[in-house]
C-alpha cells in the first residue's frame, strides 16, 4: 500500500515553537527529526520531548514519522521512537541489508515490550552513502518494514566526491525510483536542487517535474513548501476523469474478452490500466487525507 505522503516535513524534535506550529496540519507528514536538525548537545533532549512532540503532531492529523540517528546514539533514539502513534522511522545511512535487518530485529523487540502491534512501525530508508548506493536494492528488499527510500542528496555527494546539485544529482536519483520500482516501495524525493525554499514557483516546477519521473512526494524543510508538494503530487482533474475513463474502457473490453482497447486513439492496455488504477488510488487516498487534516486543522485553531 503507497502511503498517501505527498508531504513529508523535517520538524526538529526538541524546538517546541516548530512542534506547536498550528501549520503543522496542513502536511501529510511530519517527520520529527533527533538527527541532523538537533545539535550534539541537545540529543537527549530531542530524545526526552520526542513523546510529547508525538502526540501533538498526531492530534494535528498527520502521520507521524521520528528520524533516529545513525551509529551508537540509534539504539537510545529507538527506545524513545517505538512508541504509539509513529507510523514509521526514517533511518539514515543505511550502508549494508544486514545493517537494516539488525535495525529490524530490534524495533521488533521493542514493538513486543511496548505492547505494540507487530510491524506497527515501518522504515523509510535513506540512502546517502556511496556503498548503500550500490547496496540499494538488497537493502530494499531486506525488510518487510521498508516502505520508502530517499536520496540524502548532500551527505551522498559528499561521500561521493561531488557537487550536489540537479545535474550531478539527476542519474543517482532516477536510480532510486528504479530501485524503488523493483522492490516494491515507495520513492520520496525531487529531480533537483531542494535546499532553498524562497523560490516556491520554481519549487513547483521541480515537484511537478519529479512527479513525471516517478517520485510521489518529497521530504521538505519549510511549511511554505507543503502547500507546493500536496498541489503538484496530486492527481489533477484531467488526470482523475482520465484514469476513470481509461479504467471503465478497460473494464469494458475485458467483458468482451479482450486485452485491450482504443480510447481517444491511443491503445489501453494492462500496464496503462494499471497506472490508471494506481492514480484513482491515489486520489481517493488524498481526498481522505485532506478530510482527516481539515479535521486536524480545527482542532489545532
């Protein structure tokens, strides 16, 4: 199942004006950082809020996500990250599939001493090392809890040895959807450059055109940027009546016995109608997405 998370916002565990911003609401998700966002010096205190910053952002309506750090501070991150009310942890620097399984073995634990559901919390991989790069589809593929992948474009053009912009960036991440495809998760993430946030025309323009490679939604770093992302990974009208045409041409010739069918002359056929479907999905899945944060929104006023 893709998550509906056209938007993925970094909040900062420990900052309680970001964790009570009111905005909040208006994301998908929000993925409470205890890694790069939260100095040396203020980890355990990330790590002491992170409960409290769980609740109010899950009461805002969106899905709730905890970035853990990578290395010996990971297994205290996780003691305070599998908890009620987190759908998935964003695990940075995944390196190696037996690095990740290790991750999982252990959230199951904690899963079982909390009272949790099994598999209640899922991963979001991030890639951003050269040998997680070339480890990318066994590491896919290592866990059932894996249900998305990111390309941490600055620390993987550092280990790499490059510049990180668009062009340099623009092979390594149509990579990621591919990987993505093939293990059956889900690709967050955008074709460019995505530091900068005072720029939400061009902002969009880079949604949109990472929406047409394959990518579904992004991680982002400001509010401003949420309103962009949920607009531009959004089925639009004229995408929605056609999937639903394609789909009823579709249904309509397998009655009749046939594999496919012309519609505005062009050929349908099963991987077109199973994109269709993919989108109506999508669609459907956003609408209650936007039902459920217009509910988180009144509450948060």
């Amino acid at each position: 199942m893709i998550p509906a998370w056209r938007s993925l916002l970094y909040v900062p565990a420990h900052v309680d004006k970001f964790v009570d911003n009111p905005r909040l609401a208006e994301a998908d998700a929000v993925i409470l950082d205890l890694e790069d966002s939260v100095p040396a010096d203020r980890k355990a205190q990330a790590r002491d809020q992170l409960s409290g910053a769980i609740s109010k952002v899950a009461a805002a309506g969106p899905n709730v996500l905890v970035r853990i750090n990578d290395g010996a501070l990971a297994e205290e991150d996780l003691a305070a990250a599998v908890k009620p009310g987190v759908s998935a942890l964003v695990i940075p620097k995944v390196r190696s599939a037996s690095q990740l399984g290790r991750l999982a073995d252990r959230v199951s634990d904690l899963e079982r001493c909390g009272g949790l559901a099994e598999r209640q919390i899922r991963f979001v991989v991030l890639i951003e090392t050269a040998d997680g790069f070339m480890a990318m589809r066994d590491i896919l593929c290592a866990s059932p809890r894996t249900l998305g992948v990111i390309l941490g474009a600055e620390d993987f053009a550092a280990d790499v040895g490059m510049v990180a912009d668009g062009p340099t960036l623009r092979g390594p991440r149509q990579q990621v959807v591919i990987a993505a495809a093939a293990a059956g998760v889900t690709p967050f993430g955008l074709m460019g450059a995505t530091t900068r946030f005072d720029d939400l025309a061009a902002y969009r323009a880079l949604a949109e055109e990472s929406k047409r490679f394959g990518y579904v939604g992004s991680t982002c770093i400001h509010p401003s940027q949420v309103e962009v992302l949920n607009a531009a990974f959004s089925p639009g009208p004229d995408e929605v009546v056609w999937a639903q045409r394609v789909c009823a041409a579709f249904e309509a010739a397998a009655r009749e016995g046939r594999g496919a069918v012309a519609l505005d002359g062009r050929m349908i056929d099963a991987p077109v109608a199973a994109r269709a479907e993919t989108l109506l999905a999508r669609h459907n899945a956003f609408q209650s997405k936007t039902a459920t944060k217009q509910g988180g929104l009144e509450r948060a006023r």
